[in-house]
C-alpha cells in the first residue's frame, strides 16, 4: 500500500478520498487558521459553520465532549457521513470536535491549532500551538507541535494569484511599493488616533525616501477616526483600503493584492494573524508596536519573529530601502501543519 497517498490509512482497501471537515465559527482569525491548514493539504473539505448561544461562553471543563452552547442549526449539520479528519482552531471548537470523536465511533483524527486546554487534550491526534502562547512549566503534551506565529490561506501559489490580479489595477503608482497593514484596538490594549497618526507619517516618509508609494489597509478594528488620521497623514503616491468599503459596493478588499505587491510590509503588532500574514511575503517586514500598544503575546511573537529573522521592528528614523531590505524565507506554518498531518495519517492516525 502506498502511503504517499495519505489517506489509504484513513480508509482502507478503499480509493476514496479522505473526508474532511474544517470548522469555523465567529472568529475570523481562528477560521482562517484552520482554512489555511485545509487548504495546504491540497485535498476537498467541507466547511462546518459553528454558531453559538450564550452557553458558548461557558468554561470547556464544562461543555466537555458535548455540543453545549452549539445553535440548533449548527447541530443539525453535524450528521452522517462522519469525517476522517477534523481541523478546528480556537478553544470553543474544542468541545465539538471531541463530540463528533466520539459520536461516530470510527476512527477520526482531530487536528486543533492552539490550546485547547488540558481537558480533552489527549483526545487530539494533534495540536498546534504557536511558540508565543501558553508556556507549561510542566512542559507540552506528547500530541502538541509548537509553531511560529498563526497558520493563514497565502500560500505562495495564492499569493502569485493576487499580485497578477491587483498588479494592473496599482500600475500607474511608482515602486516600490510600501504596503501599510492597519488594525487597531483589542480588548486589552487601545489603539489611539495618535498611533495611526505616527505610523501613518513614518511610513509616508518611508515611501517618499524611496520615492514609492503606499498601500494601505485598514481592518475592522481601526476607527472611523483613525482611518482620517492616517489618510491626512499621506502626501506620497498611494491606494487606500478602508474596512468595509465592499460592503457599500465601494471598493473590493485588496489586502490579498497589497500583501502579494508589497516591496516593504509595515504592520501594526496588534494582531497575530497580521503578523503571520505579513510574513508570508519575503520582503522586508516591519512591526510598528509601540510598548503600550500590544499585550504580552504580541510582544512575544515580536521577538521570535524578530530572532528569526522574518521581521525588524519599525522605530526610529524610517531605514533606506537600499541599505537595509532584507528578505526571509516565507512564513506558513499552514504548510507545517499539513505536512504533520500528513505523517500522522500516513502512520495510522496514532
């Protein structure tokens, strides 16, 4: 039997493939990692929406195994052909990957990517959390993988994608191209007018210095009056992206574009994701995190992309592009992932 083609251990003496299911659930971030590592596998998977009522919220040593706090119509999709593989992230999808385990009574590999906490834990045939969250004095279970930063979708091959397609629509602004990646406050930090006003002059005089321009996204999280500070900020050449704008059939979301496009990168270091998703593109990438902006695990993962070489912090008097660009290998723990899966399933799933 060959194992290259991993699911010949998942089900045997058959030629299916394997079925996947991904679930998501209201947090676009952790619906992302998990996409991107389904994604990476290269295979067909099925998208299971999990929604939650307000029992959800309710601590996982009490939903257990158990669909508490799952809506009704979330429930009702969880049925028959059970999967050979279930990929989630984020603690609340923990409790309903273990009860579809258990419910179908087959054999079933559960991927999780972060902690899920130690409750359970063992019933995870992998889980994947990044270097920067939850240090055990204890140490990691024998099932854990450490990773750097978050899994996300931009691939090399989707990246390649979105620069063919926005390249036309950026082509009459000059490179190089300084793409600014925006978002704002979080539940444990603000984000206040006068950051997106620094960060926008810094990176306006980065691509004056260059004599390039700016690409600028915005995300949900950044302000009405933060995207008018950053706007009044930039004189340079540029595009800008301000959240929401497709809704009102203004704009289409370029973020794919300006991180395929971007011959420097700046990122706030509010967001892991953003991080992570920056690092994808090999060019040079800057985080702009003042101390008083991110939480420890931002400033954590700060420095272990900075120790790696993926990223420099964006201080001080903006560098000269030719003097200080460096590039990096792409960052996609995703791939990782999906490469630990493939061993896994490959071995038998144990």
């Amino acid at each position: 039997m060959d194992c290259r083609a991993w699911w010949c251990m998942v089900r045997p003496m058959t030629n299916t493939r394997p079925l996947i299911w991904v679930l998501t659930d209201d947090r676009p971030g952790n619906a992302g990692q998990a996409l991107g590592v389904a994604e990476a596998l290269n295979q067909p998977f099925v998208q299971k929406n999990i929604r939650y009522s307000s029992l959800g919220k309710l601590p996982n040593i009490v939903r257990g195994s158990t669909l508490i706090g799952v809506t009704d119509d979330s429930v009702a999709a969880l049925v028959a052909p059970w999967p050979d593989l279930v990929i989630a992230a984020g603690r609340r999808t923990a409790p309903v990957a273990r009860w579809i385990k258990r419910t179908a009574g087959q054999n079933v590999a559960l991927v999780q990517i972060m902690n899920p906490g130690r409750v359970g834990a063992a019933d995870f045939d992998l889980i994947a959390i990044p270097r920067h969250d939850c240090d055990r004095p204890d140490g990691d279970l024998p099932n854990v993988v450490r990773i750097t930063g978050a899994p996300h979708r931009y691939s090399n091959a989707k990246l390649e994608r979105e620069a063919a397609a926005w390249a036309p629509r950026v082509k009459d602004l000059p490179r190089p191209y300084v793409s600014l990646f925006v978002g704002g406050a979080t539940h444990q930090r603000p984000f206040p007018v006068a950051l997106a006003k620094d960060v926008g002059a810094r990176v306006n005089a980065l691509a004056k210095e260059l004599g390039g321009s700016v690409l600028l996204s915005t995300s949900r999280r950044t302000g009405v009056e933060s995207e008018v500070a950053l706007l009044a900020a930039l004189d340079a050449p540029h595009r800008a992206y301000l959240w929401g704008q497709e809704k009102d059939g203004a704009a289409e979301n370029p973020y794919g574009g300006f991180l395929a496009l971007a011959d420097v990168v700046v990122v706030t270091g509010d967001s892991v994701s953003m991080c992570s998703e920056a690092c994808a593109n090999p060019a040079s990438v800057y985080i702009y995190a003042p101390p008083d902006m991110v939480a420890p695990k931002h400033a954590r993962l700060h420095r272990d992309l900075f120790e790696r070489g993926l990223a420099k912090p964006f201080t001080g008097t903006p560098p000269l592009f030719g003097h200080e660009a460096f590039t990096h290998a792409p960052l996609n723990a995703a791939g990782d992932i999906a490469t630990r899966i493939e061993g896994l399933l490959a071995a038998g799933g144990k």
